[in-house]
C-alpha cells in the first residue's frame, strides 16, 4: 500500500492525504480523553505514513497542542504541524477574536505548546468580522515571512471572505466541513479551490463517526459530547443517517469489498485537492485508514451514491451547531 500524497505551497514536504485531526483528543465535547493515549496514538500516524497532524488552541483548551508537543519530541522533522488561531478561549468559551494582538499571543502561545520554533501551516479557525480581513492577513502574512509559520491557511470562510483574504497574504489552504452528508461546499469553496490552487483540509470526513459503520440506533452519547448538540444524531433523523450509511455500506462491500469508511474516504479524496482529517483518541482507531488508497470511485459509483442518499435523507444537515458565537 501506497499513502497517496499530495503538495501544500510554502511546505517543503509532501503530506499524506489522510491527516490526524487531534480534536477529540482533548475530551471537551467527546466525552474525556485519555491522554498517554493520544500521544501513542500520534506517533502511531506517524509511523503508518500520517504525516500531517492538525490541531487548535481551542481544541481541549491547549491540551491537544501540548500533547502533539510531547508526542513529537525527537520527531520533529518527520511531521508537518497544522494549526490555528483566531479564536478567545481563556473562558472556557469560544468566541471569535482575530485581532493582530490575539493573534500574535496565540501563535506564541503554540509554539511553545508545541515545543516548536514554526509552525508549518497556521490558519484563522473562524472569521471575525469584527476585524478587518487585511489586519488579520497581513498578521499572518508578517509571522510567516519572520519564519514562525510557513504556509498560511483559513478555516470556515465563505468563497468572498477566502477572496478578500487572499488579496493580503498568499493563502495555501481552506478548511471546511465536508463528507458524504455534507456537501455545501460543492457550489462554492471546492470549485473556488480548484481555479485558485488551493488544498482542501476537508475536516469531518466521517461526519463525528457516522460514516464509521460503528454507531447503531441505541448508541448514547455522554452529556458532554458535542453530538448531543448536532441533530443528526438525535431521533428521528439519526435513524435516517443510520439507514444511509447501512445501504453505503452493503454498496461498499458488494461493488468494491470494502467498508464504508473506506468508502467514505475515498469519496471525499476523489472530489479534488482533498485531504481527509480523520479524528483518533487510539491507534486502534486509525486501523483500516489504508483501504481508502489504491482504488477510486467511478461515475456510475457516485451516481449510485446520491441516489441511495437521496432516498434515505429527504433534509439532509449542513453542520451549522458546530460554529462558535461572535464577539
């Protein structure tokens, strides 16, 4: 097996297409974590050839970039560290800020998280539009030419604010929510990313472990995961999103001997210059990540696709709880 790879402008590496997304390793909003765990977890990505970790302040309150710190320590070199700022989090919750002062704490502030002096690709993880969109890009577009980062990315920004953006630093990457049963950025940001070069950090892929084939109708959710807060997963529509991803699954099996995660991923890898962000809290979690190598969706496969979505999912969910309050 061959991890396919792909080029992200101002990294001087190759980066593995299935990245570690680092999320849920800081327990807020997935039920706990175990973080001796997590860190045997980043390094097993690394060893499987999953180069590229991403992370934010926000996620676990700093814990999840201390971890990967810890996690990287004599491996460095061997890893390409994806993160973000933008976002006040001293309270506990999460508010938009990406000010020049804001931004400047906080990328100090992960450096030494990180136990690093860069930061390969840093991103705004949410547009502030309290702040004009030069101040904050011409922010970025300073730490990246003092060589603190080297590639500068945008989380959840539409295609005029990545357009405004873009005018003020050169951009490398965008970050959205994409999956199989969220598809909004199909009119809009991938077509954008495509005219304009850019890599699509396509976070979600298996839409907070619907697309794992693992979860079934009596499955609980702990009061502090943040699937609770997603209505997806609350009846009846979870039980239309099971139906879905049963049908995808037996479609997976008997048209390509695979699962539906598989599926799911390949899926999200064949849209374009795509990278799936797969959150883990075990290593156990990252088996089977190389199924989704090797082979590729056909027409006819994603025309059969849309039409078992379209007859389990009537209203499918654009993933809207997830974005944090305005200042």
């Amino acid at each position: 097996m061959r991890i396919e790879t792909l080029r992200i402008a101002g990294i001087d590496k190759a980066v593995s297409r299935i990245a570690l997304g680092t999320w849920s390793m800081g327990g807020h909003l997935w039920g706990g974590g175990d973080n001796e765990q997590s860190i045997r977890t980043i390094r097993h990505a690394l060893n499987c050839g999953i180069n590229l970790i991403d992370s934010a302040p926000v996620h676990g309150l700093g814990l999840c970039e201390t971890l990967i710190g810890k996690a990287l320590r004599g491996q460095r070199h061997s890893a390409v560290i994806a993160t973000k700022a933008g976002l006040q989090w001293d309270d506990g919750s999460p508010r938009r800020h990406a000010t020049a002062q804001r931004i400047r704490k906080e990328v100090e502030d992960s450096l030494v998280r990180l136990e690093t002096d860069y930061i390969d690709l840093y991103q705004v993880h949410w547009p502030d539009p309290l702040v004009a969109q030069q101040e904050t890009a011409d922010t970025l577009e300073c730490l990246r030419r003092e060589g603190k980062i080297l590639a500068v990315g945008v989380s959840n920004y539409s295609c005029a604010q990545i357009n405004d953006f873009s005018r003020h630093t050169t951009l490398a990457t965008v970050q959205p929510p994409y999956n199989l049963f969220e598809r909004a950025i199909d009119s809009d940001i991938l077509p954008y990313a495509k005219q304009h070069s850019l890599v699509v950090l396509a976070y979600g892929p298996l839409c907070r472990g619907l697309l794992t084939g693992s979860l079934h109708s009596a499955a609980r959710f702990a009061e502090d995961d943040g699937r609770k807060l997603d209505p997806k997963f609350t009846a009846p529509r979870f039980e239309h999103y099971l139906a879905a991803v049963a049908a995808l699954d037996i479609y997976a099996r008997e048209c390509h001997g695979k699962s539906v995660l598989a599926l799911a991923l390949r899926w999200v890898l064949d849209q374009g210059p795509t990278i799936a962000l797969w959150g883990a809290r075990s290593p156990e979690q990252l088996n089977g990540f190389e199924e989704a190598f090797g082979w590729h969706l056909s027409a006819d496969d994603l025309t059969h696709i849309d039409r078992i979505l379209a007859n389990t999912l009537k209203n499918p969910i654009e993933p809207d709880c997830m974005a944090p309050v305005k200042r």
